[in-house]
C-alpha cells in the first residue's frame, strides 16, 4: 500500500480537480446524470492524494539522515503553495456539499490548480532550516490558536446574550432601554463564530504539530495543553457537524448551547497550557524540569535568574 501512494505526484492532484472542473463546465450544457455523485467521488481522490502526497513529502524528508538534521519539515515555498491549495479544495468541497446547485468551482478550482502549478515551479528552491521552520510554524500556531479562542469567547458572548434576549422577548421587556441585537443577528453571529473558530483551532493545531515535528522529532500528544487542544477541536468539529448537518426547531438555541459548551472546552484547553511547560522556549521547559514544578522551587529558580541578571 505505501508502495503504491509513494507513485502519488502533484500531478495526480492536479488531474483530480482538473477532472471535477470539467464535469462542473459539463452543467452548462444540461443536466448529467449522476454527475454531483462524480464530482463529489473525485474531490474525494483529490482531497485523498493532496494529503498523501504532502505527508509522504514529511516523512521522506524525515528519512533522509543527514539532511533532515538541517532541514526543516514542511518548510519550503513549495509546500506551503501545496498546504494553502488544499485549504481552498476543503473549503469548496465543504460549499459544495452545502450548496451543490450552485456554481462556484469556476473561482475556486482554478485558483487551486494555479496554486500547485506554484508549487511544482517553486519546486527548486532551497528549504529553510528547522530553526527557522520552528519560528514560522509557531507564529502561525500562536496567530491561528489566538484568532480560534477569541472567536470561541466572541461566540460565547453571543451565546449569553441570545439567552438573555430570548428570556426578555418572552417576559414582553424586549423594548425597554436595555437593547439587545435581534436574535437573527445573535445566531448568525453565533454560527460564524462556530465556524470561524473551528478552521482558526485545526489550523493552529496542525501547525503546532508541524512546530513539534520539526522542534523535537515527535508530536507530544501526551502533552496536557496538546491533548486538551486536540479534544476542543474535536468538539468544535462536532458542534460544527451538529450546527450545519441536524436542524430542529428551535435552531438558534442549538447553536448557542453548542457554543457555551465550546466555551467550557476553551476554559480546559487554556488550563491545560498554562499549567504546563507548553508554548515555552526549549531552554526555558528544560530548566523547569530540571527545578520540578513544585511553585517554591519556581520561584527560587527565578529568583536566582534575576541575580544573575
């Protein structure tokens, strides 16, 4: 089986969303038969081999001994072309399964296309180093996991005030001088916010492993801040399914249930960061643990730093 997705190329990629923009030019014509059932079956072998062939970029990379002392993963120009094509792909596939009878391959695929056209001219130019992938990769962790929280808090906002509105509709206090957004404007705020903070957290958490990678050779997914990260966007990944896919009656209140609870998950999450040595500068994790995490031993170790100073 590796075998075989070790022949994947970009042009395998290429030939997949070439193949999809053909079939949605095909619409113009008239209607085919069975033709959302092809165009969602070769996204799904785009999508497929996009994936393979960047994890198989990493981990060959991985294997070479020497180089991959120097080089960093995932740290070209090439590779980030290939890493934000597949970021547009997934969002057409999602608005396409949305809203499959509208036309909006014509803007997306071309860009995609182009974006890999980029990649395999871009293909010769020298890596960055780990060092310098580690710094790259953690400003867009910290940038992305920054913009998810607050869209997380934003949401969460709109959550409580939506409660609020709803409860002073229903007492007939809705006019008094206390005014609050409508409850249309709260629940679409509330499933952007949804939106916007599960693509803001997969986004940090994908580069934070890069970083990881790329840092230390290993994930570190037994990490308490790393875990607790990874199960928000599991339940932001959830909540988002549930917000989009299952639409009951009262579908601003599911929304901002979903979001309170993503609140709680952001509370967990951040607890987990900052009581352990996640987010800090190799020298400074490894003095911690060489003082232990005992509070008293801390602040005797950075009372000794300041001297020093």
């Amino acid at each position: 089986m590796l075998a075989f997705l070790s022949e994947i190329s970009i042009t395998c990629v290429f030939a997949s969303y070439f193949v999809v923009l053909v079939l949605e030019l095909l619409r113009l014509a008239g209607r085919i038969p069975g033709q959302r059932l092809f165009v969602i079956t070769m996204m799904s072998v785009g999508l497929f081999t996009h994936i393979c062939y960047l994890l198989l970029r990493a981990t060959t990379l991985e294997g070479v001994e020497e180089r991959s002392r120097e080089v960093g993963l995932l740290a070209t120009w090439s590779d980030w072309s290939l890493l934000i094509a597949l970021g547009l792909a997934s969002a057409f596939f999602v608005l396409y399964l949305r809203r499959p009878d509208t036309i909006i391959s014509f803007f997306f695929l071309p860009a995609v296309m182009s974006l890999l056209g980029l990649a395999i001219a871009l293909a010769d130019r020298p890596p960055f180093s780990r060092t310098e992938a580690v710094e790259v990769w953690r400003s867009v962790h910290a940038i992305a996991m920054m913009a998810g929280s607050t869209a997380v808090l934003i949401g969460f906002l709109a959550g409580i005030m939506y409660l609020v509105q709803s409860r002073r509709l229903k007492q007939k206090r809705a006019g008094s001088s206390f005014r609050l957004p409508t409850l249309e404007f709260l629940g679409r705020l509330n499933r952007r916010c949804l939106v916007g903070s599960t693509t803001a957290v997969a986004i940090g958490l994908i580069a934070g492993v890069v970083m990881n990678l790329n840092r230390w050779g290993s994930i570190g997914w037994t990490d308490r801040g790393v875990l607790l990260s990874t199960l928000l966007l599991i339940w932001l990944l959830i909540a988002t399914g549930v917000e989009y896919f299952y639409a009951p009656a009262s579908r601003g209140r599911k929304a901002v249930y979903l979001t309170l609870a993503s609140g709680g998950f952001l509370v967990l999450a951040m607890i987990g960061v900052l009581t352990t040595s996640h987010g800090q500068t190799d020298d400074d994790a490894s003095l911690i643990k060489e003082v232990g995490q005992s509070p008293s031993a801390q602040f005797e170790w950075f009372t000794s730093m300041e001297d020093i100073r």
